[in-house]
C-alpha cells in the first residue's frame, strides 16, 4: 500500500506526541489525560485500515502534530530534550526491527494487556504499570537506555515511571509506523520543509 507524506507526517507527529509527554511527566508530574490515552491506545491498533485510525482520529495526535510544526517551522522553537527523546525511538525501532523474537514477545504481551483492558482502563495505574513492564523487559534491554530528564520528586515516583515507559513504548509504535509508510532518518533530516508543509495543512483542518 502506497502511504502519502500525510501518513508519514501523522506518524512522526506520533513520536513527536509522545516524546513530548514524556517530558511533561517527568518535569511537572502532569500530562492531558487525553493526549497520553490517545498515544497509548495506538499499541493496540495493529488491525487499522489506515494510519488516521492508528491514532482514532487526526484529533488523536493532534497535539503532536503542533509540537512537530514548532520544531519544524522555527529553530529557537526547537525543544532540544524532546528531539533527543524522538531521535532515540526512531533509533530503538531500528534495533527492535532486526529483532523478531522480541517483537513477538511485545505482540503477545500487548495482547494479553488488552484482554484485561475491559477491567482496568486505560488510563488505570495498573496497565500503566504492565505497559512500564513491557517497556522495562523489551525496549529499554536494546541499549542504550533513553535517559529522561526532569524533576527528582516526580521521576521518583513509579507511576509517573510507569506512564513515562508507557508513552515511550508508545513511541516506539508510531516510530515503527512511520518507518512502514516510508519514514527514514534521511527525511528527517533533509525533508523538514515537506513535512512542515503537511503539517501547515493538517493544523488548517482541526
């Protein structure tokens, strides 16, 4: 299936979602509730029939898409943290990609944390806390480790390290997706204008 830069800009501004998350977590110990449920329900989205609907709806990650504008459109506006966090994921998917027994393993735990989504929510500690597992068995044994930045009091905290491996599980979702519409780390690096085009498109729509 041919994917369009459309595709590819709303499965970057996925990473971007959560990169950005993360980074709000571990410096104020907050994030909107609806923004992480939206980043975290595309683990479990691999049968969507098109990329909008990995993230529910372009208002899924539309908070991504904007923070993805702001580093494309303007230097000073670049978060420096935040592209750390995205350049780390799209590095880890490439690791993850080469390894098939792992993402067998991640495919079947995800399973198994949906079967039990209908008594615990998605936005209930205790998936955060089997997400932040997932991520803490598969992702973070990859190397190297993404080191996240913040406040002591609230990276201490385990729930805020659960949601912080969980949004950065998700993450790795969108990185993979991104990689399956025909992202590449050379479009991120030299095609900034067409995905700032798209992303002007996209932001004139919600």
């Amino acid at each position: 299936m041919q994917h369009s830069k459309y595709d590819q800009t709303l499965a970057l501004a996925g990473i971007y979602q959560a990169a950005s998350l993360v980074k709000q977590i571990a410096n104020t110990g907050m994030a909107n509730s609806a923004q992480i449920e939206a980043s975290l329900e595309t683990l479990f989205r691999f049968d969507a029939s098109s990329v909008e609907q990995v993230y529910g709806s372009v208002a899924g990650v539309a908070h991504g898409v904007k923070v993805l504008h702001r580093h494309l459109a303007d230097k000073t506006g670049r978060d420096v943290e935040i592209t750390r966090y995205v350049i780390s994921l799209i590095m880890l998917e490439r690791k993850l990609s080469n390894n098939s027994r792992m993402l067998d393993e991640i495919s079947n735990r995800l399973s198994h944390i949906e079967s039990q989504l209908e008594f615990f929510s998605l936005d209930h500690e205790n998936t955060f806390a089997k997400l932040g597992q997932l991520y803490k068995d598969t992702i973070s044994t990859l190397g190297p480790k993404i080191m996240v930045s913040g406040e002591q009091p609230y990276l201490s905290s385990d729930r805020n390290a659960d949601k912080v491996r969980a949004l950065l599980l998700a993450g790795i979702r969108s990185a993979v997706l991104w990689k399956q519409c025909g992202g590449s780390k050379w479009q991120f690096l030299f095609g900034r204008k067409a995905y700032l085009n798209e992303c002007e498109k996209i932001l004139g729509r919600i």
